[in-house]
C-alpha cells in the first residue's frame, strides 16, 4: 500500500510539474507576474515539500552556467523539490534555466515592489544567493533579499573572487554592513587573498572554501576546426597584452594570435598581419568556438595583480578542452596547474616568462604535447567539473532545516568540495578581524 501511495504520489507531482511547465512555456518572461500565477503558487507550494530560490543578480556567462547547473542539481537531489530565481539579465538569458523541470517561475528584476510579491507567495526553504553584485542597480534588490527575504536558510555561493576596496562601490557597501554575517553559510573561492571575504562578515557556520569550478560537459575536448592552430589570449582584468605582444614578436612563432578581450591593446604594425583583436561579447559559445580553433593558450597576468587567481577561470576552460595553458604561476595557481604537466607557468617579469614560456611550447614533442593536453583536461575533470560541485553542494542544502544550525564541520568537507579531497576544504574562521585558515 506504501508503495502504490509513493507512486501516486510522484505521478500527481510529475503531472503538476509539466502542467506548470506547460504554462510558463505559454507564458514566457510574463509567467510569475501573470494573474493566474497567483493560483498557482499556492498550488505548487503545496504539492513540493522543498522550495528553493537562487537569486542570481550579477549578470555573466559563468553565473548563467551555475545557476542552470545548479538548478538542475537540485531538481535531481529531490523529486519534490522545485526551484524559483530572481534574475537581472536579459530575458533571453534565463532560456535555459527555463528548460529544466523543476516546477519553479523566473522573475526578471524590475523593481522592489515586484519582488516583495514574488518572495512573499512561497515560504522558502532555503535561498541560495549566487556571487556579490556588481552594480549599484543590482545590489539595492541583493541586499533587501539578504536583509528582509524569505527563507528558513540564506546561503552564500561565490562563483568569483571578492575585489580589494575601493573597486566596485556595490561590494564597498557589502562589506562596511559586514553582509555575509546575514547567512547561514558561506561557500567562497579559495583564492589565497588575505583576509578578502573575512572583512564582509562571519555566516554562523562560517567561511567554506571550495575550488573554481567549469562545465566540462559543455567545455569539453573538440575535433579542430578548419585553419585551427593560432595562439589565443582572453580577459581583460590583470591582463599585459603589451608584453604578450612583445614576447610574440620576440617568438618568431609562425602561427598567428588571437586576442579577445574587451580592453583591446594597440598593435604595433609589423605584427597587423599576423595578430587579430576580437571584441569580447561574454558570450560562452564564442568563447568555446575560440578556445577549440586554438593550439594553445596564453594568459598573460600582470605583475601587479590585484588577484592571486587572476586568469584561472579562463585557464580552467582551456584545460577543460584540453588545451595546453600558459599562465603566471604562484602559490593559488599552482593548485590548478602543474607546471610542466597539465600547463606552463611563468614567474617574474611578464615579458620575459611569457617569452621563456613560448619557446619551452615550441620545444615540446608531439607525444609530450598529448600528454599534456590529456593531463590538463583530468586535473579539470577531478576537481573542478561543475556538475559534480553542483550535485555535492545540493544535497548538503537540502540537508540542512533552520535558520541559525551551524553545520558539522565533516559535513561541510564532504559537500562543499568539487570532487576535492578533504583536506582541501577548510573551515574559515575570523579572529581579530582577520582571516584563519584551519585544515
């Protein structure tokens, strides 16, 4: 008799949950506000035992991709789990987070007022606030969600690193409120900047660290393209193009260089021929379209990096695809790239090392050349698959009930952590306005 009820039970909840998807397909960008919607919600709360609200206000290609991945994660931990998100990015954008069956509605920020309705039709189980705002426009909305939003639960998921003060006025904001103290947790990048996300405040369980992380299903290895074979460079924050530049003409590499970025460099004439600026779209298709036509890939990060992770995200990508990467190396690099085996890192002057890491490149053999394209994609596939991170991290917030519950410090480990050994994650604490690190 369990049984048979279980099984009615999953097929009423399948049934709703493609009537729903049924409707927001009909609907478009109008479902949430729509006023058969205030039906049903209602209807819809009732039938999932878990509700969950990613609140995504910081547009990117990288934030776009864990919120789909993460939705789909959680709609797969649980059957009757269902996944609401507040947005601030095209309508268009949120097409693919549309796609996945998770019975939720997709709200396009507009305003306080709209938002206050949408949160307040469903008492939240938890509310997964992904990356710090960016713009002042964004952070209004983030910080009445972090302040006065619904939830038994607020945690924080960092897709990107925090930046030094005086850089973004939203984040300055963030930290003189102390904000993060708002959470029951927070999962940060591990990026080894002293004291970065200690000075926004302490969630009461803590600081979690975890690993960049990439999609390597989209991001994986491709067949060449026709007339594959340049160099290509990407970014724009922490980026010398003048000495990539230099070290290229330096090179004497016959193979042409790409560079897309939205801070394009100027090129000397001699190199016009042989060099091509791409304006930067964020798009992830082009960025993949790219990185697949290349041989190899060149990150050249300043000296004087603000960042200690500068460039990785992009690193992380190339790896993915198993190209072999060419990038400033330092203690939070080296935990990403061995150099030598899955890429090539360079210290001291960026000229010099990019010149010096090019004609280690130009050495390499054929065999060696494999070896290190096989190697860049499984260092990325062991530790930094999103699904995989995605998948960890879902379980454990579903998992948790209440608001104030520190979490066990094992269960953190094990579920905080893309695919990565325990010892790799630790517990943050802050004692004396600065950030300890235990493992």
């Amino acid at each position: 008799m369990r049984e048979e009820a279980s099984a009615g039970k999953a097929g009423k909840l399948e049934r709703l949950r493609a009537a729903l998807e049924r409707y927001r397909a009909a609907a478009g960008p109008a479902a949430a506000g729509h006023p058969l919607a205030d039906r049903l919600f209602p209807l819809r709360n009732r039938a999932f035992a878990r509700k969950v609200l990613l609140v995504s206000l910081r547009p990117s290609a990288a934030n776009a991709r864990l919120e789909t991945a993460l939705a789909g994660a959680l709609a797969a931990a649980r059957r009757d789990c269902c996944v609401d998100m507040v947005h601030h990015r095209k309508e268009e954008a949120a097409d693919a987070f549309g796609k996945i069956a998770h019975a939720g509605f997709c709200l396009k920020y507009r305003g306080i007022a709209d938002l206050k309705r949408f949160v307040q039709r469903t008492n939240y189980d938890a509310v997964i606030f992904l990356d710090l705002p960016y713009g002042e426009e964004e952070f209004l909305p983030w910080a009445w969600l972090c302040l006065r939003g619904p939830a038994d639960g607020k945690h924080f998921l960092a897709n990107d690193t925090v930046l030094p003060p005086g850089h973004l006025f939203a984040q300055d904001l963030a930290r003189k409120a102390r904000l993060l103290g708002e959470f029951s947790t927070a999962c940060v990048l591990k990026d080894r900047a002293a004291g970065g996300w200690a000075a926004l405040g302490k969630p009461a369980g803590g600081l979690v660290e975890r690993f960049f992380a990439v999609d390597c299903s989209y991001f994986s290895p491709q067949s060449p393209a026709a007339g594959a074979g340049y160099i290509f460079s990407c970014g724009s924050a922490g980026r010398d193009f003048g000495a990539l530049l230099r070290a290229y003409a330096r090179s004497g590499m016959e193979k042409g260089l790409k560079i897309y970025t939205a801070q394009p460099p100027a090129i000397p004439a001699e190199l016009k021929k042989k060099v091509e600026i791409i304006p930067c779209d964020h798009g992830a298709s082009r960025m993949k379209e790219l990185i697949a036509g290349a041989a190899f890939m060149v990150i050249p990060v300043t000296e004087s990096r603000l960042n200690p992770c500068a460039g990785i995200s992009s690193a992380l990508l190339g790896m993915a695809m198993g190209k072999p990467v060419l990038t400033r190396g330092n203690r939070a690099i080296h935990e990403y790239i061995r150099d030598g085996v899955s890429g090539f890192t360079y210290g001291g002057k960026t000229e010099e090392g990019l010149a010096a890491g090019f004609r280690r490149i130009a050495a390499q053999k054929d065999k060696e050349r494999l070896a290190m394209q096989r190697a860049a994609r499984k260092a990325v596939l062991t530790r930094n698959d999103l699904k995989a991170f995605c998948e960890r991290y879902s379980a454990w917030v579903l998992s948790r009930r209440g608001a104030g519950s520190r979490p066990a410090v094992a269960a953190v480990k094990q579920q905080a952590g893309a695919g990565c050994p325990e010892d790799d994650i630790r517990q943050t604490r802050e004692k004396a306005g600065e950030e300890q690190c235990r493992s």
